[in-house]
C-alpha cells in the first residue's frame, strides 16, 4: 500500500513539474511589470500662450516585461511611451527651467498632446469617440462625446480643433475642408453638450474650401491661406477682407490667440498683426533673434 501510495504522489509530483515548466518556458507565468525609462523624449512645442510663453510636451517610454522563474531574464511582452508631461516656458527671455510643468504618472498613453484648442488648452485623445482636455494649472479630465452626421456620409479623424462660432469649436482633419462629394468637411464640437456634429459646408462657409487653418474670433471667421512657394500667403476676414500681415510668409496658421508668420510668432488685435522679434523654426525648442540662439531649453 506504502508503494502505491507512493507511485501515486510521484505521478502527481512529476506532472506537477511538468506543468510548471511547460508554463515557465511557453508563458512565462509570472506577474508582468512596466520599466520606464528615466529620461524623457519627443520635446516639442505644443502651443503658445501669448506672447512670451510657449506650452511644451514630452513623454517617457516603457517596455512591459512578464516575470519568467527559470530563464536568465525576463521576456519583453512590447513597449510603448507615457507619463505625458505639460510645461511653460518663457521664449522671449532665457530663464533657468519652465514656469510650470506637470505630467501624468499614472498612464501609459501619450495620446494626451495633440494640438492646441484654446490660448491655455490642448487637446488630446480618440475624437469623434471622446476627447482630452488639459488646462494649464489643472489636471486633463476626458469627456465621451456623442456624434451626429448631418448631410455628409464619411467622417474623419480630427487633426484640428480651434475656436469657432457661438463658443462652439471647428474640427477639421486633413485636407477635410476640401473634400469632394458626399465626405464631411468639417463638424462642430460642443463640449458643454458633448456632442460632436459632422457637415458639410453651407452656402455662406463655402469660402473657407481654400483655407489652410481657420478660426473665429466672437462673430467673425479668420482664414490663413498659404502659398508655400511664392510667399503670397495671406490672412482673410470673413471671405473679403484681407489682414495686412507685416511680413511675407510661406508657412503659418493660428495657435491658440496667436498667429504664426513662418518663423515669427505675432499677436492680432483689432485687425493688426503685430509680430515679435524672436524667431522660432518649428523643429527643438531654440529661439532666435538676428541669427542668435537667445532661448534654449
């Protein structure tokens, strides 16, 4: 009886380790654990707030690793970036750090930073599913949004969203605003409302078709119309009246309450352009003026 008893806990033992190893080797079968790195990446300007202070993102990266008992190191299950982090900084005048910076430690998403909404907000996230919004000073919070299709048939991805008509803002993807037959050109976010509602463009909005960015300012619908090749671009009002722009310029459009004239970063109010000395390129986060760096970061 002694023997059998004891065949029987050897058979059990035996498949016991079998099974521990086959989980070992094939899954690994411990917990799974995120290293992220110590440095951040992907620095890039985010937004401007007036004048003197620009909105910068960056983000830190993770792999995922499982847990393995027996093998020399742990497996790699993928990688991917996190932690978002907001900052402030001034670009007129060199200072030692950003005047506020904050990020999130607790996601693994780097969704958050897309584009610039408002003078103090950037936008992030799934849109027309939901939508994030981070205000400077406070936390992001994401809110599910409700979509309705009127007169249109295919909507997009948005890669724009500006201020527009009645508090409301204008959602654009690429090259939407063109776009032929039956496809959306554009749709409107309510965020009071939660409700996103995709058009296409009425009678009295057709004019916008040529636009390169746009966005209102109270009642009145501004437009930047780039020529990349004869630096003929021009700022519109309301289809008719053009903005004098105190510079030529290829590239540019609206962030935030300031416009960019190629490399100039410029103010408009009442109609007038007025545009800073310092120079910004678009691509690190050094600023110029008369060929010197004169704020790096």
């Amino acid at each position: 009886m002694k023997v059998k008893r004891f065949g029987k806990n050897l058979m059990v033992a035996v498949k016991i380790i079998a099974a521990v190893l086959m989980c070992v080797y094939m899954w690994g079968c411990g917990d799974t654990y995120y290293d992220w790195e110590d440095r951040r990446s992907s620095r890039r300007v985010v937004g401007f707030v007036d004048d003197s202070l620009v909105m910068v993102g960056d983000i830190r990266c993770w792999t995922k690793y499982e847990e393995t008992i027996l093998a020399m190191s742990d497996e790699d299950l993928g990688s991917g970036c996190g932690h978002t982090r907001l900052c402030v900084y001034n670009y007129r005048v060199q200072e030692d750090g950003p005047r506020w910076c904050d990020s999130l430690d607790n996601t693994r998403d780097e969704s958050t930073l897309i584009g610039q909404m408002t003078d103090s907000i950037v936008w992030g996230g799934n849109v027309p599913e939901s939508i994030k919004m981070w205000k400077l000073g406070e936390k992001p919070h994401e809110r599910k949004l409700r979509k309705i299709v009127e007169g249109c048939s295919v909507a997009f991805k948005a890669n724009s969203i500006k201020q527009w008509l009645g508090g409301t803002f204008i959602v654009r993807g690429d090259n939407s605003l063109d776009a032929g037959g039956d496809s959306c050109q554009y749709a409107v976010l309510d965020t009071n409302a939660k409700l996103i509602t995709y058009k296409r463009l009425d009678d009295g909005l057709k004019w916008i078709k040529q636009c390169d960015d746009v966005r209102t300012w109270g009642d009145d619908v501004y437009c930047v119309i780039l020529d990349d090749e004869g630096e003929n671009s021009l700022v519109l009002k309301n289809e008719s009246v053009v903005i004098p722009a105190p510079r030529e310029f290829a590239i540019g459009g609206f962030w935030g309450d300031m416009i960019k004239l190629s490399g100039n970063i410029c103010s408009i109010n009442s109609d007038k352009i007025t545009c800073s000395d310092v120079i910004w390129y678009g691509n690190e986060l050094k600023f110029y003026r008369n060929d010197e760096v004169v704020v790096e970061y």
